[in-house]
C-alpha cells in the first residue's frame, strides 16, 4: 500500500519538475527576444526628420532632406561597401559644425 502511493508522489514531482523547466525555457527565451527587439531599435543614420539614407559620399551619410549625417559610422561598411551616391570615388565630407 505505501509502495503504491511513493510511486504516485514521485510521478507527481517527476512532472512538476518538467513544467518548471518549461516555464523557465519559456522565460529565458521571452527574455531574449525582447533584448534583440530594444537592440533592432537603435537609431540609424539619417534617422527621424532626415528621411532616411539617400546615399554616401565617402564615408559620410547623405540623408534624405539634402543634409549630411553627424553620425561616427562609415557608411560605405554600412551600405555594404558602396562609395559615392552613384557608386564612383567621392572625396570625404565632414558634416558641418554649428551655423556654418
């Protein structure tokens, strides 16, 4: 008699013990898809008003709106090795600095 009711509490622990690591699969795996959605979030050159990336000049970013990005990227590695906004040597721009 008290064999029979060991067996039903270790089956018992056997399967809370199986949905505990289900539970904490499913946690840590929630955990890291949230983290590579904040981390797909991040700015990007000519991000918000500028438009978006019409093209490189060099290493800089010329944006949509005519503007040319502050940002620290080379945007020939960005664009995957492009140079120039039709694809030919351009010189490097520097992005103005105050009211210039």
């Amino acid at each position: 008699m008290i064999m029979g009711g060991m067996r039903g509490f270790r089956f018992t622990l056997a399967r809370s013990l199986v949905r505990l690591a289900w539970v904490a699969f499913i946690v840590v795996m929630t955990s890291l898809w949230m983290t590579a959605s904040v981390v797909d979030a991040a700015n990007t050159p000519c991000s918000g008003r500028k438009g978006g990336i019409a093209g490189c000049l060099g290493d800089t970013f010329v944006c949509n709106d005519g503007s040319v990005s502050g940002s620290k990227k080379s945007c020939s590695a960005y664009m995957g090795g492009a140079v120039g906004l039709m694809g030919g040597e351009a010189p490097q721009m520097a992005p103005a600095v105050g009211n210039e």
